[in-house]
C-alpha cells in the first residue's frame, strides 16, 4: 500500500478537501486505484451530533456512518464508496483504547497516548487503507493502490499532535518509498503591489519539521497562479525543489483543480517518489476535462430555489447542492440557485405568538420585506427543492410552498423532510386532515401523518436514526402506469439509497392519502415504510419526493436521478426524457 498523508497549516478552510480529493481524481485517471481516509481530531466520536449551522451538512455513508462531509467530496471525485472507519476521530480512536482497557487487553501496563494511541491510529489506517474500495454498484471490490490520508485541521493544533506523531512513527515502518507527505499551504497578497507572500508557508513547514515530517509537495492557495519568484522563494526555504511547489489559485470550478495538477505534473511527482507504475499514462481525463469546461458554456440558466434552514450557511446543504449541479450540467444549463430561508415564507403576524420573537435589529417591517421577496423568489423560479432538515423552525413555510408547487405545477423535489412535508400538505388539503402534522413538530397533534419510527432510541442522539442504504422498491401507479422514478432510475424496479431519519410515514394513513390520488410508488422491503411519493403526470409535471437523501450518491458525471428529473422538468426536458425511456 502506498500512503499520501495532506496536512494544512495557516488557516482552516483552504480547499485541502478538494486539493486531495483532486489529487486522488488525477491518480485514478493514470488507472490507479485510490481510497482514502479522513482524520478529524475533534473529540466527537463522529460528526452525527454536530450541528450543520457550525460544521457543515452530516454526510451519510452507505453503512449508516455519519462523517464529515470531506468523505462526501472523497465518494464523488474518487468515485468510491467508503465506510465510516474511512473517518477516524480523537474520540473514535479513545473510544477503541478504553474499552480494551476496560477488558484488561493491556494486561497491567500503564496505558498512554505514546505508544498506545499512536499505535491505535496506526494500526487503524492500515486496516482500513486494506478494505477493498467499491468503484461501483454491483461491482466486485478491490484493494487500492493508493490511500490518501487528510488530516483535518491545522499543523500546530494541540488535538492534532497525537495524530502527527503517529504519522511520523507510520512512515518508517511502511518505508520511505510507500510514504509521501504534502502540505496545503496559503500564499496571501498583501499591500498596494500585490505582493504574494510566503512567509505563513515558511512557518507551516518548519511546524512540520520540527515534528519530524518532511513535505515532499506544498501545495500553495492563491487567488492568482503562484509566480516564479514566490515558487523559488517557498522551494528555498521550504527544502523541496521548485517542481514540486504547486500553484493551487483560484479556478472557475473546483472540477477544473484536477487538470490543474496534471498540468503540473503531479501524478509524474507521485509516481516517481512512490515507485509506482501507472497503466494508463498520458493520465485518461478527458471526460472530466468536459464535464468541467461545459460547466462554464452554458448560455441557458435554470432557477432552482433551495428552500432551507440554514440557507446563511451553504455547507449545511453541500451534497444537495452538488447534485443539483450535477443534474444541471447533465441537462445542460447553467444552475441559478437561490436560497429562500423556509421560515420566511411564513406571512408575519406580531398577534401570533407561535412566530419566532424579533431578533438582530429585525423589525415587522424588515420582516414583512423579507417575507415579500421570499415569495417572489419562489414564484420567479422554474423548480424547488425542499431538502432535509430537522425540528420545527420554518416547516410552516415548507408547507406552504409545497402547496404553491402543487397548485401551480412548479416541479418539487422534497428530499427526507421536504417528503413529509408533502405528504402533510397533501392529508391537509385533500383528505380531510387540516390539522396534519408530523409528531416531530407536534407530539400530540390530531392528524398524525408523519410518527416516530418505533424502532428509533428517543434517549441516546449519537447514531440512533434510521441511517445508512436501505433498498426501496419501485412500483407502478396504482391503477396502471409506470411512476416518474423508474424511468429516472433507468427502468429498475429496485434502488439502494441512503438513509437518516427519526420519523417516517404513518403506515395507517397511507391508504387515505393514496386513495385521494399521491401515490407511495416506492416502499421498502416490507411494504410498510414510505419511501418515494410522486403525482401521476397528468396533475402535474413534476411533484416527487423521497424519505432517504439521494443527493449522497450524487456523482459529477452520474447525477441522481431525483435531482436529474428535478432539473429535466425544471427545464421543460422531461416529456422528452420519459418518452426516450419509454420507446428504449
Ligand atoms: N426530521 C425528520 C426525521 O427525523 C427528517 C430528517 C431529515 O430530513 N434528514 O425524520
């Protein structure tokens, strides 16, 4: 196994995710196979208890594991299904050496960070680094040639020490021709000159050194490319020859970071220091290359209003929005998203108090503006998506644009949450319900359509939802008809997607809100769970939503099907779509 170890100094934020995962993309283009593996060095055990508003979006993986959504950059670019051991955290990595404690595995020995954790984190990346990585559904996994190893956080970190010594001890015992260590670095522009600055460089290295690692390649952020003189300046001080100083500026799309490397000859670097035969050289990117060039060529543009919670922070819905990217270059137009903060909708009314109290200099005024252009965002685009969410803030808003697409044929994709919003609005206004709800929003509410699964733990928050691929299967409409998704799922009648929810469709008001015409045309194996609710065509182009999250499964040159039809009959392509489907 070869090891490529990123770290990143200066600043958190520098794109190291999308620097390695680019890295491992340009690996796999020279016929290389590349896992890789994320090291968090916070205390939580993993990233489920973590609020997006502060860490991003919770990526699921297909095992249930809840990660930082850098593994979620990893499936994508690397095209690779990972596991949650591919996440190793502080917590995780105490967790394991306690409880061995605990069983008397250490017999008597004094237990300590050196060696007992640095041995722990060791062993765990060579055991996970082994686990054959899934390039593909059905496919027969293999073992990598390659492991890239990104550890999160930055050099000089106190929680990240522990993982650094580990990494110092792990290069010789794999060998100097199976290890590789790079760092991610930030090169400023200061002053009236635009000078480019190397000294945060300069400092992040000797960090480095004085730890005992030595960076082959630095990668430098910049927003212009890396000048000659800053390159020699950084090779100089920084002990690696100019070749392997790496200009990282800003390009039109992260998708285009992968050429950019190979136009500088990393996989080149790599092989030669690794010792490793690459099968196919020139590396084979070219449908990459178009995928990221048509990105910029679109002269269409398709609006999708994202309908959210925490539309301020854009990482809480990161997968959402790559889908939708991905869905909107399969189709060819250019994505306009704009993001409509759910509780916005909600018409304000100081009388109710059920309405969140003033906050951060808002006045009724400003409220009542905010609402006014929520909805003129939301009538103005050619799709929506109501994505996942949890908890009660905004769902009356949701709703409320739920009923909106309904009644004025705009397409809608409701993902987990924005599924059982459309299911409550659906009871509300068509099955005598009209105080519908879920019982996550209102415990003892009279019409509950959406319950608490009885199988979920109300006590312990940690890994406790629905979480992970669960199989769904694909119906016909009731009263004859194929449903939208199978065709947007290729004609198959069974589909694996990814789960993380509490709450579910209440199996006992199924059959009255069926027979009032939204038809549960995907449930899982048993019958009994709700999976995907779409309306026939004839009602309206596009009105489909799903309980699991597709967007994780989302790759750029494969969209998910949900969101490829989200985009088809956004831009008026669907009839067409389904019709080829139909005569195929
Ligand atoms: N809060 C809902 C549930 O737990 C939806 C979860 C989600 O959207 N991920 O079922």
């Amino acid at each position: 196994m070869k090891y490529i170890v990123v770290s990143g100094g200066v600043v958190s934020g520098l794109g190291k995710g999308i620097t390695i995962s680019s890295l491992g993309r340009l690996l796999k283009s020279c016929g290389l196979s590349v896992t890789s593996i994320k090291i968090d060095p916070y205390l939580n055990v993993d990233a489920g208890t973590m609020s997006p508003f502060e860490h991003g979006e919770v990526f699921t993986l297909h095992d249930g594991g809840e990660a930082d959504l850098d593994l979620g950059n990893y499936e994508r670019f690397l095209g690779v299904r990972l596991s949650k051991d591919h996440n190793i955290t502080t917590g995780k990595v105490y967790r394991e050496v306690i409880s061995r404690e605990r069983r008397g595995d250490y017999l008597g020995k004094t237990v300590q960070v050196v060696p007992h954790i640095t041995n722990e984190i060791q062993d765990w990346i060579e055991r996970v680094a082994q686990i054959p990585v899934q390039e593909a559904e059905g496919a027969q996994g293999q073992v990598a040639d390659v492991c890239l190893i990104e550890v999160g956080g930055t050099v000089g970190d106190i929680e990240s020490m522990v993982f650094l010594e580990a990494l110092r001890q792990f290069q010789f015992k794999v060998g100097e021709e199976n290890f590789m260590l790079m760092f991610v670095s930030l090169v400023p522009v200061l002053g009236s000159v635009g000078e480019q600055k190397t000294k945060p460089t300069q400092h992040g290295v000797k960090e480095l050194m004085s730890l005992g690692l030595f960076p082959k390649v630095i990668f430098c952020r910049s927003s212009q490319p890396l000048e000659t003189a800053t390159c020699k300046k950084i090779s100089s001080f920084c002990h690696v020859p100019p070749s392997c100083v790496l200009s990282v500026h800003d390009v039109d799309n992260i998708y285009h970071v992968p050429l950019l490397l190979m136009e500088q000859n990393l996989h080149g670097i790599i092989l030669d220091h690794l010792k490793l035969q690459a099968p196919v050289l020139p590396p084979d990117i070219g449908a990459w290359r178009n995928f990221a060039e048509n990105i910029d060529k679109f002269t269409k543009v398709t609006k999708i209003c994202l309908i959210g919670k925490y539309s301020t922070f854009q990482d809480s819905y990161l997968s959402v929005i790559k889908a939708l990217k991905h869905a909107s270059v399969a189709v060819e137009r250019d994505l306009d998203l704009q993001w409509v903060e759910a509780s916005d909708l909600i018409k304000p009314d100081k009388d109710d108090k059920t309405q969140p109290e003033l906050e951060n200099g808002e006045t009724w005024e400003t409220r009542e503006l905010k609402h006014k252009e929520a909805w003129e965002m939301l009538k103005g685009c050619d799709g929506v998506i109501v994505p996942g969410g949890f908890g009660v803030r905004g769902v009356e808003g949701k709703i409320a644009a739920a009923t909106y697409c309904r009644e004025n044929k705009k397409p809608y994709l409701g993902v987990c949450l924005g599924f059982q919003v459309m299911v409550m609005e659906y009871a509300r206004s068509f099955c005598d319900m009209p105080l519908a709800n879920s019982t996550e929003m209102d415990e003892n509410c009279e019409h509950p359509v959406v319950i608490f699964m009885p199988e979920i733990d109300k006590d312990t928050l940690g890994g406790t939802m629905r979480l992970g691929a669960r199989d769904t299967l694909i119906e016909d409409f009731e009263g004859g008809g194929k449903s939208i998704s199978y065709h947007l799922y290729g004609k198959k009648d069974r589909v694996s997607e990814r789960h993380r929810h509490r709450y579910e469709v209440n199996p006992s008001k199924v059959s009255a809100i069926q027979s009032k015409g939204l038809h549960f045309v995907g449930k899982d194996e048993t019958g009994e769970r709700m999976e995907i609710a779409e309306l026939s065509r004839d009602r309206h182009p596009y009105y489909v939503a799903c309980q699991y999250h597709p967007e994780f499964q989302s790759r750029p040159l494969k969209p998910s099907p949900p969101f490829h039809g989200l985009l088809l009959a956004a831009s008026g392509q669907l009839d067409e779509f389904i019709a080829k489907s139909e005569n195929a």
